[in-house]
C-alpha cells in the first residue's frame, strides 16, 4: 500500500471504515481479533446492507481461534504430560478463550440485528 493511503490504527475501529471494507469485501480476520483484543467490536445502526459480509468474516475470525485454542490444549497436555510448568499456556487460553467469546457473542448481535432489522436471519456455517 502507498505510505499516502496507509491505514492507521484508528482505522481498525472506524465503523465507517469497517463498513467500506465489508461493502468493498475488504474484512480481514485480523482486524475483527484486534478489535476483539480491545473489546471495540463493531457496532452500527445502518448496517444491512455489510452485515453477510461482517458475519462471513467474524466466523472465519472465530475459526481461527478455534484453532488456536485446539493447538493450546494439545501443547498443555504435552506439557503436562511431560511434567512442565503449564502456567504460561494456560493463561494463553484464557485469553484466547476471551477473544472467541466475544467474536461469537458479536456474531450472535449481528444475527439478530440482520433478524430483527434487514427481515431475515443468516447463519453462517462455513
């Protein structure tokens, strides 16, 4: 990207830039997990016409952390096994926990507004 256009990090919480990206079909993971990490995920009233888009990507963010929480349990039972100390992989999963919870719990407020605004509800499953 041209230094003249580079996002800023203000642009990760812009509702205005998260709604450009998802029209332009632009959403990206890792903003919806940096958004989660700062507990600003997205909120806007006017958004029927993003929200398939906002939803495909929050699940495809929430996928991911699955996985990483897969891969954290097998390390912990790895390590338990070899009788290490499992603090720091446990707290990693606190954290990850953190995260997933709150892309699924915002997955599950854009379901309901595309429900109970746009007419209709989506589910994602894949």
């Amino acid at each position: 990207m041209h230094p003249a256009f580079a996002e800023t990090a203000d642009d990760i919480y812009s509702e205005d830039k998260i709604m450009k990206r998802a029209l332009d079909r632009n959403l990206e993971v890792d903003k919806v997990i940096e958004r989660a990490r700062a507990d600003q995920m997205f909120d806007e009233s006017n958004i029927c016409t993003v929200l398939d888009e906002l939803i495909k990507v929050d699940t495809k963010a929430a996928q991911v952390e699955v996985m990483k929480l897969d891969s954290l349990y097998k390390e912990l039972r790895a390590k338990k096994k070899a009788r290490e100390d499992v603090k720091d992989v446990e707290k990693q999963i606190e954290e990850e926990a953190v995260l997933y919870r709150r892309v699924e719990a915002q997955k599950e407020r854009l379901n309901s507004r595309k429900g109970g605004t746009c007419g209709g509800s989506f589910f994602y499953s894949g």
